[in-house]
C-alpha cells in the first residue's frame, strides 16, 4: 500500500510565542521528514503548515499540542488539504 500523501495547516494558539516553540516545529519535522514552513501569526499564535506522509503529518500534530517545555498550548486549530510537493524542506518563517 502507498503511503498517503496530505497537508496539514495547524493554527497554535496559548502561550506559544517567545517560548521557542517555532525553534521546536522545525526540529520535529525535520526529524520526521515533513516539508513546510512554522511562523508567528500577528495574533499570538503559531502557523504550521507542513507536508508529507499523513500518518508522519499526525505525529507533528501531536507535537504541537504538546510544545516545548515554556509554552502553554490551549488548543490546536487543524485543516488538512490535498499534497502539493511545494516545499523543498522546513523551514522558520519571519512575518506577519
């Protein structure tokens, strides 16, 4: 069986800037292989959107409702969408 191949856009809202949770997303995907980009929203929250394999996109979800040890996760905002291919790798954004 082909593994299935999704998107996943999680919106982090809590305590989750400052705390170095951007710093943690990069190194979970990268650790497990997902493509994409983890930036802080002008509202407090933490923009993810990633790319693979949606059984290894389900495990980086499970990291963000955990976070690093500073941050305090309310909740977990998630849209799963259709493989693009449009990243290269993961990467921390600056913006918004």
């Amino acid at each position: 069986m082909v593994p299935e191949k999704a998107s996943l856009t999680a919106r982090v809202i809590g305590r989750v800037q400052g705390v170095g949770f951007r710093y943690f997303t990069e190194r979970v995907a990268e650790e497990i292989g997902l493509a994409g980009y983890v930036m802080n929203r002008s509202d407090g929250s933490v923009e993810v959107m990633a790319e693979g394999e949606r059984s290894t996109l389900e495990q980086l979800l499970e990291q963000l409702k955990q976070g690093p040890s500073g941050a305090r996760v309310e909740r977990v905002e998630e849209s799963w969408g259709p493989y693009t291919g449009r990243f290269m790798s993961f990467s921390v954004r600056f913006g918004r």
